[in-house]
C-alpha cells in the first residue's frame, strides 16, 4: 500500500477494499450479494487488508463502510457454514477470528460507519471499533443464540464493556435487534448522523489532523488500562505518555503551538 499517494484504492481479495484519501484509510466490506455475509474467503480478505493497515504509519485513522446499500454486515455465512462437517468448523475458526481480531488489534483509531443491518458478526465488526457512527437505516443486534450459537466475533466480551452487563445480557440472550433510535439510547452505537459514511469519514478527518504518534499511543493506553484499577492504569497512561514525550511529533506540536501555525507532523 502506497504511503505516499493522497488517493489511492487497494483490493484485498474478492471482497474487502481499502482506499486512502490522505491520511484517512477507509476499509470497505465489499460483498453485496450476500449483504457482505463473512464468508472464509472474505474473513481472509479482511484479515489481510487489516495486517496491510497496521503496518502503515501514515495511515491515522481507519474508517469501517459498506458497498451495500441495505446493510453494514449480516454476520457470518450461514450458508457457507451450513456446508461445513465439525472438523472444517474447527479449521475454520482462526479464520474467522483473524478477521475481527484484525480490526480490533488495528493501532490507530477507528471508526464504524453503520448504514443498514449490523447483525452478529456484522454487528462485532462495528463493536470492534473505537466509535460507531450510524444513521436512521441502523439495525443492530447479536442474534446468535437464536441459531444456536453465541457471538463468536468478540461481542460477549465487548458490548458488555460498552453498555454494562446487564443490558448486554439482555441483548445477548432475547436475540433482539435494536433501530438506531433506541441504539443510541442504549449506548449500542455512538453517534446518529443523516448519512453514517459521510459524518464517519468526517469524523475521521477531524482525527487524523491530530499527531499520529498521540493517537496511537492514546489508543494503546486506553486499550491496556480498561478494566484495570485506578493505580495500575495511572502505570499504563505513564509507560505510553513516556513513548511520546521525546518523540518529534512532540516536539513539533509545542513549537507550532509556540509559533501560533498548524502543525506539520513528522509522524516519528
């Protein structure tokens, strides 16, 4: 992936695409036919996309969209699952979490634009990412207990550090799915927009203006010291405070300050 073209669009197998514009990456799920359904080939697209992402420090800000006009992501491939005899679900399991994995690990801060239906793994996509940005089409929800299963793409362990256990609780074992209205209510998604790509993608921008060695390392702090006490987190923001003190981006942000300009970040 070229660091060094403003724009620029990348094709990670069949179905995940990222394109660059500046320093914001946008990482589309480009599987309409199936309401991008994560199928192993697109789960290894995805994976593959999000390994190319990390390794890009010019990229500040990634942005999660969809090429579907009706949905973000229905899930897992139900189709391709009811296929599989138990020893290829067992093989196909790190598969599967590469891919969320890949979008939760990303170091930089990240954005989901939620257009649509946003279902079981659809959903963990979005839950994956620091902030979820949807618009008035937004229907979320973790139904996977209706089919058997329970959500295997991180949403036991993230909705419940988003809205608490309870409600998590709630939402996990009705099944249900929640409008947009009553999402950004719950807390299930953060902010409500008229159209979730373009306030995403603005958002982005907004972010990517700042150092981007501030906002992986705030990324990083945040991340470690979640569910850790008060003085062990206090540790944490200290060791990642430390990574940036002395860092040429620090240095420049002070002098433009001082010098009343817009910073040019080094980036190191």
């Amino acid at each position: 992936m070229s660091a060094q073209s403003e724009q620029s669009e990348q094709r990670f197998g069949e179905f995940v695409v990222v394109r660059r514009d500046g320093h914001v990456a946008e990482l589309v799920l480009d599987r309409p036919k199936a309401m991008n359904a994560v199928s192993s080939a697109m789960a290894r697209s995805l994976a593959a996309a999000c390994e190319a992402l990390a390794a890009d420090t010019s990229a500040r800000v990634t942005v999660l969209t969809s090429s579907h006009d009706r949905a973000f992501c229905v899930g897992a491939d139900l189709k391709e699952r009811n296929s599989f005899t138990d020893a290829e679900l067992v093989r196909q399991r790190p598969t599967a979490r590469a891919a969320y994995t890949g979008v939760l690990d990303l170091p930089m801060p990240t954005v989901a634009a939620v257009h649509g239906f946003a279902l079981g793994g659809g959903y963990e996509l979005a839950l994956a990412c620091d902030v979820i940005v949807a618009d008035a089409t937004a229907v979320v929800g973790l139904p996977e207990v209706s089919v058997g299963v329970i959500p295997g793409g991180g949403g036991t362990q993230l909705l419940p550090r988003r809205v608490g256990a309870a409600r998590a609780a709630e939402l996990v074992f009705t099944a249900r799915r929640v409008e947009a209205a009553e999402a950004r209510e719950l807390g299930l998604v953060d902010v409500l927009a008229e159209d979730a790509r373009t306030a995403a993608l603005e958002l982005a921008g907004r972010m990517a203006a700042n150092s981007p060695v501030g906002l992986r390392a705030a990324k990083k702090a945040m991340r470690l010291g979640h569910g850790l006490d008060l003085r062990a987190g206090l540790e944490v923001e200290d060791a990642a405070w430390r990574s940036v003190a002395f860092s040429g981006d620090r240095a420049e942000g002070v002098a433009a300050f001082n010098e009343k300009r817009k910073p040019q970040w080094p980036g190191e």
